[in-house]
C-alpha cells in the first residue's frame, strides 16, 4: 500500500483527468466566411442555428455543431485556442483538419486528480509487473556473471564442411 501510495503521488499526471472543454463548431472550408461568422454571431443560440445549417463535419450538423467535452487530444489545434477563450465565447477561425473551425465554448474543467482508491489495484500490477521485469533481468545479469562460455574451434571447423561453403561461396560471386 505504501509503495502504491508512494508511486501515486510522485507521478500526479498519470493519475489525472484531463482538462477538458465543451464546446460548439462550425467547420467550413471558407476561411473569410468563418471569420465573418465569427463577427456577426452573439449568442449560443445564433450560433447553433448557423452550425446545423452550414458546418461542413457531417457527424455534428443533427448535433447543432455540439462536440461535447473534448481534450486535447481531439484537436490540439482547436483545443488549445479554445482554452484561451472564455467561457460564453466565440473564436476562431482555427485551421483543422484542412478546414476552419470558429467554435463557442460553453464549459472548461480544469485536470483533476483521481481518487487514489479506484487506481490502487492498477498501480498495483503495474509495479508487479515492473518487478517480474527487473527480477528476471537481475536473474539473467546473475546467470551470465556465473557462467563460463568456451568455445572448442578446433572441434567446431572439424564439424564443418568446407567444401560445401567453397562451392556456395563460388555460385555466389559468379
């Protein structure tokens, strides 16, 4: 328990939700016509209504552009300008995807740290894991340490034939 508790809190990112932030977008191929949509909507409203009609990602006009709450690694790009933007905002036009986005962000939940009780058993087999590796390598280090490798050439050219690797080796270079 200690050792697991220990790992835990030494490596915080592995044990983190992500930031995430939900957002609305309007993907067009149009850069000028994203960035006069950008200017001209005000509200949430507004910009749904132009999303389910002119957003070019098949997937998100039934959805009124909604793609919910994404991380970064939906989209980098759009992403990290959207988490610069306040919440009840408009930005973009983003390049993405060979297309622009103008997006609104509704919602940011900042990283969070999960419970430690949910990723005990994990970080417990995780360990048991890296100690079946560092004993087996250990045993093997030990083994080599302890064994005397000779090899007997004389015994070894006696089993060869040469005339066999003669004949290959002459095919080879005709």
């Amino acid at each position: 328990d200690a050792s697991a508790r220990k790992y835990y809190d030494e490596h915080p990112n592995e044990f983190s939700n992500p930031a995430r932030i939900r957002m609305f977008e309007i993907q067009l191929s149009d850069e000028l016509l994203a960035a006069k949509l950008a200017k001209q909507i005000k509200s949430l409203p507004d910009f749904r209504a132009k999303a389910a009609d002119l957003t070019e990602r098949p997937s998100q006009r039934a959805a009124s552009g909604e793609l919910g709450y994404i991380d970064r690694n939906f989209a980098p790009e759009l992403f990290d300008a959207a988490w610069d933007k306040p919440v009840g905002t408009i930005g973009g036009p983003v390049a993405f995807g060979g297309k622009y986005s103008i997006f609104y962000v509704t919602d940011k939940l900042q990283p969070e740290l999960k419970d430690f009780l949910p990723v005990k058993r994990d970080i417990m087999l995780k360990q048991a894991a890296e100690f079946k590796v560092q004993a087996f390598d250990q045993w093997l280090s030990d083994a080599r340490a302890k064994t005397k490798i000779t090899i007997d050439e004389e015994s070894l050219r006696e089993s060869i034939d040469a005339a066999k690797y003669a004949k290959a080796d002459s095919t080879a270079k005709g």
